[in-house]
C-alpha cells in the first residue's frame, strides 16, 4: 500500500495515548507546586530506594518463577501433535483476553479472607491461610499474569528445535540431562531472553 492515510488512526492513538501522558509526566517531574522549573523530585527519587529494590526483588523472583513454570511446559506443547499444540496454546492464551485489572480482581477474590480459598480451608476444617495482601500475594499475581508472556516466546523456539536433533545426541550416547544442558537450552535460549526481557 502507497498511501499512509489508513496508518492516520493508529498515529492519533499513538499521540493521545502514548506522547501527551509521558510529556505530562516529564512535566510534572521537572516542575514544582508552583509550576515553575525545579529539580526537587529528581533529587529525591533516591528516597525511594528501598521501595525500587523490593520491586525489583519481587520482579525478580516472578521471573524466576515463570520460567520454572513455562520452560517445560512449552517444552511439552513442542512435542505433541499439531492439533493438540493448537489448544494447549489456546489454554495458555485465552486469560489474556480478559483485562488485566479483571484477572487480578479475580485472582484477590480466590485469595481474600473469605474467598474461595479460605472458604474451601474452613469447609474441611483447617485455619485459614493469610494470603492476601503480602509479598506471596504479589508474586503469585505476577505470575499468573505474565506466566503466558513467557511460554509463547519460549514455545516459538522450541516447536523449531526439531526430533531428529533431539534424536541424533541420543544416539551419540547423550542422557536426557545432557540432551537438555548441550542441545536443548543453547537452541532455546533466544525463547528464553525474548520471555524474560
């Protein structure tokens, strides 16, 4: 296609949507309750260390989490036949259709204190569990919402690290541990640095 006219709607998104909410925010960094020019927000954005390295700790520690979880999963989809791939992907991609803010209200109502969880607990005579509201809590939401973002990538690279590879270093005397250390992970590395970045 020659014109760019039909791109004209994704620019205007783009602008509204993207542009005008950063420049808002580089604004109001760079300007005091007075509106004028000031750097005081800049100078303290170290005060907020700790709260920046707990994020990251918890980022950190979900990403872990999601590649135990979605490296042999997609490892498993890799392997079966075209159909079954096709709705075993469709499982992991049909709760990323629901919006983002829906599957966490979802996911505090399964965990709150009278959720179903804890309702499940009392109903066979347990305590219930307190998880809710601390850093488990947030891990767990991270990875149920970012788990999918980490099996696609991962699975892409693996559906092309084909039988006869796998086959061969079985041959040539190669144990499943060194078939996953030597062949597998060097060829699904590329999955593995698109799902964690």
């Amino acid at each position: 296609m020659k014109s760019k006219s039909v791109a004209l709607p994704y620019y205007v998104w783009m602008v509204l949507f993207i542009i005008v909410p950063l420049l808002m925010v580089l604004y109001y960094a760079l300007t005091g309750n007075d509106g004028r020019f000031s750097l005081d927000y800049i100078k303290n954005i170290w005060s907020y260390r700790d709260v920046y390295f707990k994020s990251l700790y918890l980022a950190l520690i979900a990403t872990a989490i999601c590649l135990v979880i979605a490296y042999p999963l997609s490892f498993i989809i890799s392997r079966r036949s075209e159909k079954t791939q096709t709705i075993m992907i469709m499982l992991v991609m049909i709760p990323m259709w629901m919006n983002f803010l829906l599957r966490i209200y979802a996911l505090v109502q399964l965990m709150d204190d009278n959720g179903l969880i804890n309702t499940l607990l009392r109903a066979v005579g347990l305590q219930p569990a307190n998880i809710i509201g601390n850093q488990g809590a947030i891990v767990a939401g991270l990875v149920y919402n970012f788990l999918p973002f980490m099996v696609l990538p991962l699975y892409s690279v693996m559906t092309k690290i084909e039988r006869p590879v796998i086959e061969v270093a079985q041959d040539l005397g190669a144990n499943r541990f060194q078939v996953l250390w030597k062949v597998i992970l060097p060829l699904s590395l590329p999955g593995i640095v698109s799902g964690v970045t």
